[in-house]
C-alpha cells in the first residue's frame, strides 16, 4: 500500500509540477500531460478504458502508476518521447473521431 501511496504522490509532483515547469512545447498544461501519459498507458484513447465516474488515478493500480511515473521521468530525461506520445495520443483520439463519424 505504501508503494502505492508513494506511486501516486510522485505521479502528482511530475504531473502538476516538474513537467509543467519543463516543458513549454508541446504541451505545458497538466491536463495535456495526463491526456498523454493515460492515452499512452492504455494505447488507446484512455477514457475508453476506465469508469467516468471515478477519477482515472483512483482505478489504476501499482503496475500502471509504475508504468506511468517511469515514462513521466523519461520524458525529461528524453524530451522526444514526449513528442511521440503527444502523436500517437493526438492520432488515436482523431481516429476515434473519425471512426464515429461514420
């Protein structure tokens, strides 16, 4: 449990701190960073994966906030892979808009 609570304590410092303060481009904004992280999380458009009614946070478990915080340090450490993972989000959420306009 402790784990966990570490876990999700240092998802929150990289997601509203260290990467807001980091990155200017191509995303700045907390929300835009957990948009990719999730997306990239699930490889897919995230909200597809997990109850609207709970906060995305409170369903993951050690192995994704593991996953997530670790591509989170990577990002700052290789900034590129931001840029990938903002891609990869942007082109699964205009599929799926382009999927349900069919």
């Amino acid at each position: 449990m402790e784990d966990q609570i570490f876990l999700t304590g240092r998802y929150k410092q990289l997601l509203n701190e260290i990467l807001p303060a980091s990155f200017t481009k191509p995303v700045r904004y907390n929300h835009c960073f957990n948009r990719i992280i999730l997306d990239w999380l699930f490889q897919d458009v995230w909200y597809r994966h997990l109850n609207g009614s709970k906060t995305a946070i409170s369903q993951l478990d050690k192995i994704q906030l593991q996953k997530m915080v670790g591509r989170m340090e990577a990002w700052l450490q290789y900034p590129d892979l931001l840029f990938e993972d903002n891609q990869k989000s942007l082109t699964w959420r205009k599929n799926k808009i382009t999927a349900t306009s069919r």
